[in-house]
C-alpha cells in the first residue's frame, strides 16, 4: 500500500519515544489503552457489555510521536519545508535539541503527514490490566529480564517484568 493510501486511512495513536523505539526495535507488539466502563455497570468476572473498543481488526494506525520542525537558518531561508526530526531517535539528555528557535512538540500535536510508522490492528480483546502475563509484558516492550535491573537499596537487583511493565504503564498514562 502507498503512503498516500496509509495516511487516508490511519486512524491515529500516541506512543512516547521510550514506547516508539520499543516498536522501532521489534520489542512492542501489544499495546494496552483504558476503556470507559459503562455508566450502570461494574466489572466482574465476564468483560462488561457495552464496551465499543476504539480500534478493531484491520485497522491501521499511524503513531504520533514527539517531533520537531527544524530549519535550517540562513541569512534568507530558501528551504520551506523543514526537516522533520523525531524525539525517539535521540538517546539520552532529553534537552539534546531543546535550544534556540527549535523545540520539541509533544505527540498529540503531530500532523498525520508527519507519520513515519504505520501498525496494522491484528486482535483486540477486553481485560482487566491486573490479568497481565508475564509474557504480554514483553510484548508491551518492556525490556528482558536479563537486561533491566531494578535499584534496591545499595545493590541493582534482576527485576520481574510485572514490576517492569508497571513501571512503563505509570509513565504513560496520566493519573487519575
């Protein structure tokens, strides 16, 4: 499919960069959105009714992410479209191109046209987020247990990716 075709019909969904370079590197497969339960009703055992997901299968998404427009300044500015740049892609001080005209905006204002990762939806299903796996917390891109260690007083300890996939859920999702 071209991009032209892709960017008619994306729907749109937000990443930050640590979630972008874990899609990047083929560590995010899954990913996890709250729904609103209906207003008369509780969760028990059984998914609630009445719940419309915001995506199905076959949709395709393209990930907002945080960019920027940078130009390059001259005396005069031939250039009129800017250079694309893309947060994800920058490891490490978070202020890196934080300077002068140029900043960094955040995801939920990125044009479509800006899109440079596209995802095809291939399942989606109702659960509550305590029934995670620790398989599904791989899958969210949370890092093997062999590579993150988890800071417990003075020693650095192999961390259980429940604690892993917790830590990743609290900085994205805003707290209610």
């Amino acid at each position: 499919m071209r991009r032209s075709e892709l960017l008619k019909l994306a729907k749109p969904i937000l990443f930050n960069s640590e979630m972008v370079r874990a899609i990047m590197d083929g560590r995010k497969t899954v990913t996890r959105r709250i729904i609103k339960l209906p207003k008369c009703g509780y969760w028990d055992n059984d998914p609630p009714r009445g719940v419309i997901p915001r995506y199905k299968n076959g949709d395709i998404l393209y990930v907002r992410e945080t960019f920027m427009e940078h130009r390059t300044y001259f005396i005069k500015n031939i250039f009129d479209d800017p250079t694309i740049l893309y947060k994800a892609d920058y490891l490490g001080d978070e202020d890196l191109m934080n300077c002068g005209i140029d900043r960094w905006k955040p995801s939920i204002h990125m044009p479509k046209k800006y899109a440079r990762t596209f995802l095809e939806v291939t399942g989606v299903r109702v659960e509550r987020l305590q029934s995670i796996q620790e398989e599904d917390c791989f899958k969210e891109g949370a890092l093997s247990y062999e590579n993150y260690r988890h800071f417990d007083g003075d020693l650095m300890q192999p961390c259980v990716p429940f604690y892993r996939f917790i830590d990743l859920w609290n900085s994205t999702i805003k707290k209610d």
